[in-house]
C-alpha cells in the first residue's frame, strides 16, 4: 500500500513531477527487482499505466528530460 503523507510531502518538495511519476518511483524503490504486473497490483492500478508510466521516465519524459530510472 502507498504511503499517502510520503507521497504529498514529496509532491510539494518536488513540483515538477506528477503524483503517478512519484508513486511509480516510490513503488520501483519499496519494491526493486519486480515485475510491472506486481508494480500495477503494489500500486492498485492498471499495469498498462505503470508500464507507461515507466516508459516515459526511462527516457525523462515526465522529469525535464532527466532519465530518472533505468532498466
């Protein structure tokens, strides 16, 4: 389950990034080395959304063009 208070604390201290950019960097940390269908059912959202989600921060997309992650 995502923490809720972490999520909003890191919302306000990082504005430019979406809530679904941090929950998915938030899930990937809490649950490294996982598949996105576990990531989807961690996070309780379609596994289509994490995917993409994922996608768009491998090439930094939703970060100003700061490749966030890579796999």
């Amino acid at each position: 389950m995502m923490n809720t208070k972490k999520l909003t604390k890191l919302s306000k201290q990082h504005p430019r990034l979406t809530v679904r950019t941090l929950a998915t960097l938030m899930a990937i940390k809490d649950n490294e080395g996982c598949s996105v269908s576990e990531l989807s059912q961690f996070m309780g959202v379609n596994e289509k959304n994490v995917a993409t989600t994922i996608r768009r921060l491998e090439e930094g997309r939703d970060s100003g063009d700061v490749k966030l992650i890579k796999v």
